[in-house]
C-alpha cells in the first residue's frame, strides 16, 4: 500500500490568523509598510492639522450656536480667532483637508492589510513597550476606519451615522491622533531604518531569509503575482486616481467637471449670474415665497439702541459695496470668486447703536426651518472687515431663492455654513 505523504507540521496550525503561515502573500514585509507608514506620517499630520484649523474657523468660543461640540475642555487650548486674510484661507485649508483624506485612502487601506499579521499575533504583549505598541495599534486601525468612513460619508452628504458629525468626527480625531503619535514614536525609527536598508539593497536579501526581526514576512510565502514595487505603484495610481476624480472641486473651470466623486462641487450649477454652487436650496429648509416676498420679508437689526426692521426696498438705499469672495464649505467644495453686492455689517453695526469701526459680535438668524446652522455668530474682526456683507446681489443680479434672497450673509475666509442665508434677524453685541 503506498505510503501517503507526511502533513506538514504547521499545516494545522496554519488554519489560523493567529499563525504565521496563515498569511502567505509575499509582497508583505518590513520595506513595503515602512514606505506606506511614512506616506501616511507625512500625510495624516497635515490632516490633522488642516482639520484642527477647520474647527477653529466655525468660531465655537463665540457662541453656543457655533459649537457643535460642547464640553470639549481642553481638547479646545489651540482654538484662536480665526482671520479674515487672506480671504481664501478656508477654501485653501479645507480643499487640502477633504482632497487628501480622500487621496490617502488606498494608502490607508493597504497599510492595514501590511500589517494585518500583527493584529492577530500571540501572546498578546511579550513586555510593556509590547503592550503599548498593541494597544496603540488596536486604537490607531479604530481610529483611522473611524476617522476616514466618517469624513468620506460626510463628503457625500451620507449622514447615516449616529449623532453629530461635528463632535464625532472631533473627539475620534483625538482618539486616532494619540494613538498615531505613541504608534510613531514607537515605530519611525525602525520604519527609517527599513527604508534605508531597502535603499541600500540589504533589505531583499534579509526578508526572503526569513529573520526574525522581520515578522511581517511570511515563513511560507505564496507564488509571487507581483512585486513589491508593483504594489506600490498600484497603491499611488488608487489615490492618483481618487485625486483627479476630487480635486476638481476646489477649482474653477474645465477642472471642476473632473469632480466626479464630490456631490456639489463636480455638479453642473448652471449659468448666468446665480450660475455657482448651492449646498441647500430654499426648498429644502423650508423656505417658501411668500415669507420672503418684498411685501412681507424685514430684516431685524437689534443692537443697544433698539432695534431697525429694514425692508430689501429700504437695505437697497443704504450705501451699498461689493466684494469679490468664494463660498467654501466643509465638504470640501469651493465656489470661485463671486461679485457679491450689499450692505456692510459695520454699518449696520451703527445703525443700532455702534460706530463702525467698533463694531461688536454678531449672531444672524435665517428664516429656515430645517436643518442645522439656523443662526450662526461672526466675530468682531469679521463684522468689521469692509468685504462683510449683508449681501442683496450676486454678479450683478438679485440673489436667487437657492442663493439666499432677499438677503444673505457672505464674509472672507469663513466656512460656508456662516455665511447665513434667508436672514430674518442680526443681533450685535454680547452673545
């Protein structure tokens, strides 16, 4: 009878994750996810810092209405009064912030399934700077799922998670940071190290030997379907391609029908005057004609000295002034500069009671009665700046329903949601 042939010792073994032999792809080991993990150093800290500047921009030390994370203690120390120059700073901080996070996403993705191996290693910790790196690295796979499905669902105006995107997306930006930091100062310098070797041409011959300081590389690897090298480029033309199909958004021209993966900024807006991006039309805040008809829309302007109710007949008699500014909003999209025509804030500022230079706080209330942003608050420094308008006009033309009429708010460098549509209030001073 003839003798079968003897199992393999780990082939039983090999049935797990948990084992080495389990994973057998052999483009796994310590060069590739070195050079993925530096990508993502590089690219993740510019996320986070762009997205920090995001936050400041809504101004949520002004007034309640703005905060939309409450009791955020001292994860808001860096928060500062955020500028009115250059007027498209918020265009230029956000665009980067949405069009990476969405360009990096295959890296991302490729990174967790390099390192897959580890999170299925045993025993757990072998020592303290082992549990640590564990512990970090359950947070930081956590964390980045979080952070990255939660802002690509708000990009697409997916609002199907639970709770707040504001608050959710804030604290699980900690979480994924702090983490990210204790993985890096416990990771860099062996990821330096890999690169270099590879680079140096050590680095091939010591992974295909199986050495044990590099425990990503399978002990049996598979047949090769492609190299190393191959994958990475395969990575890079991913997020080449997610960058072509993003970034158009945050440019005027041919380049934005490019866009093909943001909901507003690729879309066909029209033409003629009111021919730019609308994030929320009248119809959807519940905005009808008649409340905002000439007969009956007033605009309540509340300061120290009382208050005015200003028809749009009588806004229009007032000295008027234009401006030259872009809609940017937190999804990423961005409007070109548009002529924008109206009153200024500090002049409405002295209607009740201020001078204009001097001009206080503002909260503006709109008329809409669904949805977020019902009212929003500008600060000093921003009713001030002579481009802030209570904005009548738009290229030469009255505002349309979409964009606002009778009256909408515009300001330099602010994120879109504070520029009020449909005003039916401002109120100046203490908030």
């Amino acid at each position: 009878m003839p003798r079968l042939p003897a199992a393999h010792p780990s082939s039983a073994s090999s049935a797990w994750p948990t084992s080495p032999g389990f994973w057998r792809s052999p483009v796994r080991g310590p060069w590739f996810t070195s050079v993925l993990g530096l990508v993502l150093l590089g690219g993740i800290t510019v996320l986070f810092v762009t997205g920090l500047l995001s936050y400041a921009a809504y101004n949520p030390d002004l007034a309640s209405v703005n905060d939309k994370t409450p009791d955020k203690g001292l994860l808001g120390f860096y928060l500062f009064a955020w500028p009115t120059h250059p007027y498209w700073l918020y265009r230029l901080t956000q665009g980067v912030h949405v069009t990476l996070g969405i360009t990096l996403v295959p890296v991302l993705l490729a990174k967790l399934w390099s390192v897959a191996p580890k999170l299925f290693a045993l025993p757990p910790a072998r020592s303290l700077a082992h549990a640590l790196e564990r512990v970090s690295l359950l947070l930081l796979v956590g964390g980045a799922l979080f952070e990255f499905v939660t802002g690509v669902l708000d990009v697409q105006l997916d609002y199907v998670f639970p709770g707040s995107f504001y608050p959710l997306h804030f604290y699980g930006a900690w979480v994924f940071f702090a983490a990210f930091v204790v993985h890096v100062v416990l990771r860099a310098p062996a990821a330096v190290r890999n690169a270099r070797r590879m680079r140096a041409g050590k680095g091939r011959e010591e992974e295909a030997g199986g050495a044990p300081d590099f425990p990503l590389v399978a002990p049996r690897p598979a047949a090769a379907t492609v190299s190393r090298r191959g994958a990475l480029w395969l990575v890079g033309g991913g997020s080449l391609l997610l960058f072509g199909t993003t970034a158009g958004q945050c440019f005027d021209g041919p380049l934005r029908r490019t866009a093909l993966l943001a909901p507003h900024g690729g879309a066909d807006p029209g033409s003629g005057p009111g021919g730019f991006q609308i994030n929320k039309t009248a119809a959807s805040r519940g905005i009808g004609a008649r409340e905002t008809s000439e007969a009956v829309w007033r605009v309540v302007v509340a300061g120290p000295t009382g208050t005015v109710r200003l028809s749009r007949a009588e806004l229009l008699r007032l000295p008027l002034h234009s401006a030259a500014l872009p809609i940017a909003c937190v999804e990423g999209w961005s409007t070109g500069d548009q002529w924008w025509r109206g009153v200024r804030l500090r002049d409405l500022a002295a209607l009740v009671g201020y001078d204009a230079d001097a001009a206080p706080d503002v909260l503006v209330e709109s008329l809409q009665r669904r949805g977020a942003f019902r009212e929003a608050a500008l600060r000093a420094d921003q009713v001030r700046d002579p481009r802030s308008l209570l904005a009548l006009e738009v290229n030469g033309e009255p505002l349309t329903p979409d964009h606002g009429y009778p009256a909408r708010v515009i300001a330099p460098a602010v994120p879109g949601v504070l520029n009020t549509k449909w005003v039916a209030r401002m109120t100046f001073g203490d908030l």
